[in-house]
C-alpha cells in the first residue's frame, strides 16, 4: 500500500501470464478492460461439384418445380382437353359426313334432272328385233343311219332391226363382245359374232348373222327327234342375240350397253332355203327410259 491512499493491482501473476497482459500508463490496459481471444477456425470453402463428362448434359431445375407426385389438377387438365378433343373429333366427323350426304344428294338430283332432260328431248323408243330368215347347212340327212358321227352345222340368221320409232335417237352396234348363238334342244350347234353397223334414227336395216359349228355329235334319240320334226315341217331352233350398243344422242354418244334377243323359231327344212313357220321373239333393252 502507498503512502498517497490509493490501492494499485499487484504485479502481473503468473496465473494469467499467458491470457491478458496491461501497462500501468494506460488505464484501458487493465485487465478489467483487455481481454485475449483466439483466432476462429474459418468454414472449409464448399466443394465444387466435378465437371461434367463430355457428352453429358445438366438440366437444373428448380426445386419447387419437382413434384414426386402429379398434382390432382394435372389430371383434371387432362380429362377437360381430352372431351374437347372427342367433341371436336366428332363434330369434324358429322360435318363431313354431312357435306357428303349433300353432295351426292346434290348429285342425284343433277342426274336425274339430265335423265329428264334427254327424255323430253330426244322421246327414245326401244327398237324392234326379229329374225326374218334361217338358213341351214350341214345338217342335211342327219337322221339317216349313214350320216357321220361328227358334224359342223352352219346358220344364217337374216335379222330385221327397226328403228323407225326413235326420230332422234341412233344406235351404234359393236361386233365385239357380241354373240350369235343356235341351239337345238339345249344342245349348242354354232356360235357367231353380230356385224358392226351404225342405224340412224327412222331406219330400217336388214342384215345376215352367221354363226358356224364344229364337232357337234346328236345322240341315236336326237337324230330321230330332228328327222321326225322335218318331215313334220316344223323343226325348233332356239336363236339367241347378245350385242353392245350405243346410243347417238344429238352430238353425244352414251356408254356401251348390252341387247339380248332371244327367238323361238321353226324352220320347215333343214336346208339353206328353209323358210320360217313360226317364231317368237323376246328383246331385253336395259335403258330405264326407253319404252316399247
């Protein structure tokens, strides 16, 4: 203790030699106001992620936008879109089905106003077909038991085609895929092909159509049915006629269209000079508006 009254701090200790020290001239250096402190540790600098290989790409995303689970609205959205896309789907549908159904109503009602127009035009009239004539050949004596086995008929067929009703409607025949068939009893005899000619409306004409066979062998019993009909005078043949025809309408010719004539006649001599007893004649025209 010193002689002016006031206390002072003993000498440094050696029990805090080592944590704080002070200087008797300056008052802050106390050890009521100076204190030591270690240095801190600083944090481990964060690590880089490693670079990506070549090749790879990183997409970052940002984490509120990572869902585990759809949200329930994502399935609403995809149930909303997906009515609206079968209504849509559907609508597209009907409405095409709709623009078909008028265009070919449309259609119908043009075909038949032009099927109108040509009829009150042109009046056409079916022409009329018969078989005028039908001569024989190679079946002379075929009921005679010293005729050959094997024979090769022949016909003419003079056929009469009237157009005289149709004053502005001609008519184109075409020989090919025609046919000129004669048979007897079912059996076929000879096959023939109807000449290529053009009829103008109002005519007449009349043609030959031939047909010819090859090989034709008669049973005992038919031989005697053919000598029985011929001294009878009255030998039936079946004459039938498939030909395609076309029709000149003013400036326009129509598709080809196809006229069977099937005749029922008898001949009273197997003989190119045989004359026709009776026929009977059946003609198919398949034109809607034609009429006898």
């Amino acid at each position: 203790m010193m002689n002016d009254g006031r206390v002072h701090p003993a000498a440094t200790s050696s029990d805090f030699s080592g944590e704080y020290a002070y200087s008797s001239s300056d008052p802050s250096s106390s050890p009521l106001y100076s204190f030591h402190f270690e240095k801190p540790i600083p944090p481990p600098p964060p690590q880089k992620p490693p670079p990506p290989q070549p090749g790879t790409y990183v997409v970052q995303v940002p984490k509120d936008k990572v869902f585990r689970v759809p949200p329930p609205e994502n399935a609403r959205l995809f149930q909303h879109y997906t009515r609206r896309a079968k209504r849509r789907a559907g609508c597209s549908c009907l409405r095409a089905c709709l623009y078909l159904a008028v265009a070919l109503l449309s259609l119908a009602v043009l075909l038949a106003a032009a099927v109108g127009a040509v009829y009150l035009a042109f009046k056409p009239r079916q022409p009329a077909y018969s078989v005028v004539s039908l001569a024989v050949s190679g079946l002379a004596g075929v009921g005679n038991a010293s005729a050959p086995g094997a024979i090769s008929p022949g016909f003419a067929a003079t056929v009469r085609a009237d157009n005289s009703a149709n004053g502005k409607v001609g008519v184109h025949y075409e020989s090919a895929g025609s046919r000129v068939a004669v048979s007897y009893e079912g059996v076929s005899l000879a096959d023939g092909a109807w000449p290529a000619f053009y009829q103008a409306p109002g005519n007449v004409t009349v043609f030959v159509a031939r047909a010819k066979g090859a090989g034709i062998r008669f049973s005992e019993r038919e031989r005697g049915q053919m000598a029985a009909a011929e001294r009878l005078k009255s030998v039936p043949f079946d004459v039938d006629i498939t030909v395609p025809v076309r029709l000149q309408l003013g400036g326009v010719r129509t598709w080809a269209l196809p006229v069977t004539v099937r005749c029922a006649m008898a001949v009273d001599r197997l003989a190119a000079s045989a004359k026709v007893v009776s026929r009977s004649c059946d003609v198919k025209v398949p034109f809607l508006f034609w009429r006898n």
